[in-house]
C-alpha cells in the first residue's frame, strides 16, 4: 500500500494480520484514519505512514501496538502528537510537530 492514491482505510482492514512486523502506508493521500484501525496489530514493528496529508490521530490510534520499535510520521500536517507506545524507540516527525509525549 506504499506509494498509492489511498485517500481513505476503512474500518476492519488489518484484521487477522496480527503477525504483520512492517507495515508502509506511505506516499498516499490519507487525510485521517478511524480509531481502533491498528488493534490487533500486536506484532508490528516498524511503520511508515509519511508522505500522507494527515492532520490528526485519534487518541488511542497506537494503543496495543506493544513492540511497535519505529514509527516514521513526517511530511503530514500533523500539529501534534497522541500517546505513544513505550516500546517505541525512533520517532521520525517533522520539526513543527509537537513532540510531546504522554
């Protein structure tokens, strides 16, 4: 789903891909993505969700997301930041984010 027109996710799409570890929705249009979109995704490590237009996440959007280690987010119109997973170890946003962390 990298470098594609997605402008939109719908609800349910990452069910039962608990072992998925990598995860690129990058180069897209994606404007918002619904609550709860990435439960179950226990195993993911690395994901890639720059280059897209997003402006929020909902709150809670990485909860459950426990070994998630790399979370690349620049080049949105992020303003700022929901809560992180405390596994998390490389943050990659674009300076005028708000980087602060709950």
């Amino acid at each position: 789903m990298n470098t594609g027109n997605l402008s939109s996710l719908p609800a349910g799409i990452f069910s039962g891909l608990n072992n998925l570890e990598r995860l690129f929705l990058s180069r897209n249009n994606l404007s918002s993505l619904p609550a709860g979109i990435f439960s179950g995704l226990n195993n993911l490590e690395w994901f890639y969700l720059y280059n897209n237009n997003l402006r929020s996440l909902p709150a809670g959007i990485f909860s459950g997301l426990n070994n998630l280690e790399s979370l690349y987010l620049y080049n949105n119109n992020l303003s700022c930041l929901p809560s992180l997973p405390s596994s998390l170890e490389r943050l990659y946003v674009d300076s005028q984010t708000d980087n602060d962390i709950d």
